[in-house]
C-alpha cells in the first residue's frame, strides 16, 4: 500500500500561539521544524528552522485558509 505524500506550510514567525493550539485541535496535521534559507534584508542566504504545519495536502490547504482568515479576523482586533 502507497502512503499518501505529506506537505507543510510554514508557520508565518508572529502566529500567536493560542491559534497554533487552535489549529491542531481542529485539523489533522502535526507541527515539525523545516530548516529554511531566508533571502531578504540582512538576511540573505541565512538558514533558519522555521515551524510548520504538516499534513495532507488537502488538509494543508484548508489549515492555510483557516489561518489566514484568522490572522485577519486577529489583526483587525488590533
């Protein structure tokens, strides 16, 4: 039996905490650390271990839409 590929979406550094534990209550998915090379600012070429949220694509994909909306529902609070 094939198993299913697994994806990531990195984290964007900020994401408060409680909407990490949010999303790993509501969806199917772990959190791993993905080294990543940056390439901005003074930063270029730098390799940083950034977190991420793992899973099927499909899940992935809703876990991004889910954040992303509540990262504005969070930022427009402010």
């Amino acid at each position: 039996m094939e198993e299913e590929p697994l994806f990531d979406m990195i984290i964007p550094p900020g994401v408060p905490r409680s909407m990490l534990y949010e999303v790993l209550e509501k969806f199917d998915v772990t959190v791993v650390k993905r080294p990543q090379r940056l390439s901005f600012a003074n930063m270029e070429g730098d390799v940083r271990e950034l977190l991420a949220f793992r899973g099927r694509r499909e899940v992935v994909e809703e876990v991004q839409k889910y954040l992303m909306e509540r990262l504005a529902e969070f930022i427009a609070e402010e």
